[in-house]
C-alpha cells in the first residue's frame, strides 16, 4: 500500500485509546504501538521529522490495522500482551540497555502482586531493592501469554489449614512458582495503572499480617488479611487481576456479567452488586495521564487537550512565537502553528535584558492573535513558557475560563516552577512535555527563517 493510500486510512482511524499495529507487504508485524487517541498518535508517525529507524519501519509498512479499547489503562495492558506474543521487529530494535519492569503474581497459598524489575528474571538478588531476597527464572511460555515463573522468598509459607490467611513460617525457604507479565517500559506508568487496577479489583501486600493492612481502611485491601473474606473468593479476584493483565477485557466482562447474574438468581444480592460494581468501573476507566487530575480541569469529548507556547528571540528583531497542541498526552502536529512577532517595540529597547519587559510585549502579540481564532481547537490547558509576569498576561488576555500555568525553570535554571492553576504530577508531565516541545518548534522556525535570509535590518516580522 502507498503512503498515500495509509495516510487516506489514517484519515479513517478513531480518536478514541485502543493499539496500533503496523505490518510489512508479506503479513509480518512490524511495530505494536498504544495511544489515547489513535488517530493522532498513528498520523504521528507520517510526519517529515522522525528518527533514522522510524523512516526506516516506515518505508516497510503495508498496512495498519487496530484494536480499539475502553480506556488507555486496557491499551496500556493490551500493549504489552501483545509485543510479548508477536515479538515484532522494531519494538525489539527500539529496545535500550535498561531494565524493563515486570509485575509478578505469586502462586503461594495466598497470591500477592510484585512489581519487579526483567533482570529479576535470571536471578539477580539485591537487598537494596523494595523487594529483597527476590530471584525469578524463567520457564516454558504458557499459552494465555504469561510465563511460568520460579522465585526465591524468605520466609517460606505454610500450607492453610482453613480458609484464612496462612502465616509466615520462619524456619525455612521454598521456592515458589508464579507468573509474570510485561514487561513494561515506565515504571511510573506501571505504578499508575495498577492503582487504578487496584480501585476495581482489590488486592493485599501483606496477606500474612494476621491485622488488617492500610488499604483494607480505605477499600482497596477486600480485608483477606484479616480474615474478612474467604480465601476462595480472593482467588477470584486474582484470577480476574490476570485477565485484565492479559489485556482480556472483552472475556473478562462477560465471565463478570455471567457470575453476576448467577448470584442474584441464587439471592446472593451483596455479592452481585459487586460484581456490578466491577462490570460499572471496567466501563467507565479514566485515561492514566488524567486520573490524578484537579476538579477544575475539564475533559471535553474524552480528550484533554494541552496548548502551549513559546518564544524565540535573539534581540528585538529576531523573534517568532509558536504554539503546540498535546492531545491526551500525544503530539498534534495538524494544530501546531508559527507566528512571526509583527511590531519591534522601540520603546522597550533599553530595559530589554534587565527586565525582560519586551519578551512580555511579544508574548502578548502572539496571545492576542490566536485569540482571534476562535475555530482553532479549545484546549483543556494553556502552558505558557516564563513566570508569574507571563502567568498574570495571560489570564487578562484569555480570562479564568481555561486554566493556565507558566512554567518557569528558576533562578539557576535547574528545575520547574510552576505558577497558576494546581495541577496534578502526572498533567505537570505532560505541561513540561509540552512547553519543552514549544520552545523546540519555536527554535526551529527561528533558524529555518534566518537561514532564509527574512531577518533583514529594520525588517517587521
């Protein structure tokens, strides 16, 4: 297929989570990829500007297809499933020197879930870890696409002589098996996703304690640590855990819907209404970037949106202005646009470095005009790059309406302050992300013109 012919596809794919799959003219899968919004982070990829090995992959693909989903945390999952079942050619390639993380579910009396890093997988113990005394080895590949695992623990536990909790033993070891899956790439991702993993079907660190842990006071522990629910039906949960690591959503809301409807039959109502519960949370699951976020931001048609901008400037004459668009986290480079600084301030001249009173001036031209563009996309989130001076522009321009922040990069330009509306860390990241890429664009379209040769003497840009 020609580039023409995807790119009209591309054209055709939905801006809702789900991943993508690129394969070769002879079937072969060549890339597995996840997104918030498929359509844009597909188009991504057909850009002028990428890496030599994305050209490359690029120039092999014959065909894409995908595989939407429910919410980014199920394409999250589903990502990983996949690239660890097809192997594809460039997820291996991509692949750098580091250690990617696992997330291990134990197969001792009572399961417990550990996060864990690949490199665990052949052995490697160090107590510094957050899980010590820690070796897995890998086994045979099963076919639900998880692995058989076998790890090293101490203490060893005995076998329930009930359907409680059993209790440590401290006598001696055992090796124990388990499964893994991954691995995954961000940590902080990982951590993210079983949080909300966690809110749905929860689950014990501490199963052994024989006291209820923290999180059975705040529901995210069904209290197997105490004694509060029998040991079959905290396997339960488990075995439901795994479908969804699987990526096996689809199966794991019917096998729900099917036992929920068994038990209100039999009149067993409490329990049905948790399974309710779970069916309800699987069909409703925040985007990751977006959970932690404050009640003032908005999200508008499933899609949060994060406009930034920025200026560059080498003097009074040599000045552009651009302006990104981040749509659930992902670069829309069909949004991004360049503004030449039209006026030069004469006025301004003298107290230009000091105060920095001329980079307030051109911001404020560039924020005037994109107001102007009242059909341009309406954003969730304005970033803009500079402190509380820039902060206070750009709300008399814009208003309160949309939240704003500045991010500054302090007085020794070592770290980020932000200034404005509160924010969660994970949309700081996603701010940051974007405010870095503004001032990328902006230098960019400043060298393209004075390569040109537009930056005449006295020229209005």
């Amino acid at each position: 297929m020609s580039i023409a012919k995807l790119k009209k596809q591309i054209e055709q794919l939905p801006a809702i989570p789900g991943v993508y799959y690129f394969y070769n003219s002879s079937g072969e899968v060549l890339y597995i990829g996840k997104a918030t919004n498929l359509k844009s982070r597909v188009k991504s990829y057909f850009q002028k500007s990428g890496t030599r090995l994305i050209e490359q992959m690029i120039f092999e693909v014959a065909e894409i297809k995908t595989k939407s989903t429910g919410s980014a945390l199920e394409a999250f999952f589903l990502e990983s499933a996949e690239i660890r079942r097809l192997q594809p050619k460039y997820n291996i390639l991509s692949k750098d020197d580091k250690s990617k993380f696992i997330v291990f579910i134990t197969n001792e009396a009572v399961p417990r879930i550990i996060l864990a890093r690949e490199k665990d997988l052949i052995g490697n113990s160090n107590p510094k870890r957050q899980i010590s005394k820690l070796q897995l080895k890998i086994k045979n590949k099963e076919s639900d696409g998880a692995s058989s695992s076998v790890f090293f623990v101490t203490p060893k536990v005995m076998a329930p002589s009930s359907e409680q909790a059993p209790r440590y033993s401290p006598s001696c070891n055992k090796l124990l098996k388990g499964i893994y899956f991954g691995p995954f790439a961000s940590s902080g991702e990982l951590k993210i996703a079983l949080k909300l993993l966690r809110k749905i079907f929860p689950f014990c660190d501490q199963p052994f304690g024989g006291k209820p842990c923290f999180y059975s006071y705040i529901g995210l522990c069904p209290g197997i640590c105490a004694g509060k629910i029998s040991l079959s039906e905290y396997k339960k949960n488990f075995r439901r855990i795994k479908f969804f690591l699987q990526g096996r959503v689809g199966e794991l809301k019917k096998k729900i819907a099917i036992e929920m409807r068994r038990l209100a039959k039999a009149q067993k109502f409490e329990e049905a209404e948790i399974c309710k519960k779970q069916l309800f949370a699987l069909s409703h699951i925040q985007d990751i970037a977006l959970t932690f976020s404050c009640d003032r931001i908005k999200i508008n048609n499933n899609n949060f949106v994060v406009e930034a901008f920025d200026i560059s400037n080498l003097g009074e004459q040599f000045t552009v202005g651009s302006r990104v668009i981040f749509i659930n986290g992902q670069r829309a480079f069909e949004h991004y646009r360049k503004f030449k600084i039209k006026n030069l301030y004469p006025n301004l001249t003298a107290r230009w470095v000091d105060n920095n009173i001329g980079d307030l001036a051109m911001m404020r031209e560039m924020l005037e005009r994109r107001k102007k563009h009242i059909e341009w996309i309406k954003p969730n989130l304005i970033v803009i790059d500079g402190g509380k001076a820039h902060l206070n522009l750009a709300q008399k321009i814009f208003g309160k309406e949309i939240p704003i922040v500045a991010i500054a990069k302090g007085p020794r330009r070592k770290k980020n302050e932000f200034f404005g509306d509160k924010i969660s860390k994970e949309i700081q990241r996603v701010a940051i992300h974007s405010r870095d890429e503004a001032h990328r664009f902006a230098i960019k379209y400043h060298r393209q013109l004075k390569n040109k040769g537009c930056f005449g003497a006295g020229s209005l840009l």
